[in-house]
C-alpha cells in the first residue's frame, strides 16, 4: 500500500513542530505555576 506523501509530511510536522511547540507551551505553564506558588508561599 503506498500511502500519499502528504502523510508523511504531515507525520514529518507532527514528529517535529508540534512536540517543540507543546514543550515550550508546557515549560511556560511550569514557570508560571513555580511563581504562583512562590507568590503562595
């Protein structure tokens, strides 16, 4: 079966793009959470 390449590309994107943007989305939501809860403190 010989898939369209557009899946590849896409899977190419998923592999690459969106896990680099989620990390720096989560890393941002961590550092927030770490001065509201200094804040707390």
């Amino acid at each position: 079966i010989r898939l369209p390449s557009s899946v590849f590309l896409l899977r190419g994107d998923l592999d690459d793009e969106i896990p680099r943007k989620l990390k720096e989305e989560i890393h941002k939501i961590v550092d927030l959470r770490n001065d509201v809860e200094k804040l707390l403190e």
